[in-house]
C-alpha cells in the first residue's frame, strides 16, 4: 500500500497539472472569465485534494480488507473513478451556484462537465502514476 508521502505527491501532481488544463478549457466552454473559473478551479482543486487523498485510503483500506491487495483493474479503475467523481460532484455543487451566481440546475451541468473531465483526466493520471510509480507489495502479514 501507498504511504503517506507518496499519496501525498499523488494528490499534489493531480490537481496541479490537472488545474494547467481545466481552467483554460472551462472558460472557453463555459463563456465565463477565466479568473473566475480559475477560483471555481483552485476552491474546487483544494477540495478535491483532501477528498482525494482521503477517498483513496479508504478505498485501499477497503480492497486491501476485501481482496487482500490494492491492485486495481480496469473495471475497478473506472468503478473507483465514478465513486470519486460522485461524491465531489455532490460536496461542490452548491459552492458553484454560489460562487457564479447561478441556478442549482446550470451549477449541475457545469460541476457534471467537470466530473466528465476529471473522470477522464483521472483515470488516465492514476494509470500512469501507477506505471512511474508503482504500487509496493505489501507484507504477507498485512493481506490477511
């Protein structure tokens, strides 16, 4: 399993390289300011950040408990992908109706557009974070 340290270089390098991407993307296809989705962005990547890395211990603490090892495959990759997406989803959209002034119902679609692209960017990053760093094999008295 991953350690601290390790998960927390996770989550940094995500957000980070994720907010280079989302904020000039979300301008263009929201029609908004980019300064203003760009604090959409950092308050939603703040948040996300902390999800992120207690979403993911849970989640291995889980498989671990359940399978006896943290490897994910491709259908786990995409269950864990969505189970992420879902709860942040939740948790930030009634800042986004806040923060732009908008209805609940265009905060909606605009957090649904920017779970599509986490969902996306996510998977895509945590398989190639896997493959430059892989996961170490735990202990045999830890899988029990």
């Amino acid at each position: 399993m991953r350690d601290t340290k390790d998960r927390i270089r996770h989550a940094l390098s995500f957000e980070i390289i994720a907010l280079a991407l989302v904020t000039p993307l979300g301008a263009w296809a929201f029609d908004m300011p980019a300064g203003h989705v760009g604090v959409v962005a950092v308050v939603g990547a703040t948040i996300a950040t902390g999800w992120n890395y207690l979403y993911n211990l849970i989640f291995d603490h889980a498989m671990l408990r359940i399978a006896g090892h943290v490897r994910k495959t491709i259908p786990l990759r995409i269950l864990h992908a969505c189970l992420f997406e879902g709860g942040l989803l939740v948790i930030l959209l009634p800042f986004i109706a806040w923060y732009l002034g908008v209805s609940l119902v265009e905060a909606f679609v605009m957090d649904l557009a920017f779970a599509a692209f986490y969902l996306v960017y996510a998977f895509v990053f945590n398989w190639a974070y896997d493959l430059v760093f892989p996961v170490p094999e735990a202990p045999a008295a830890q899988t029990r």
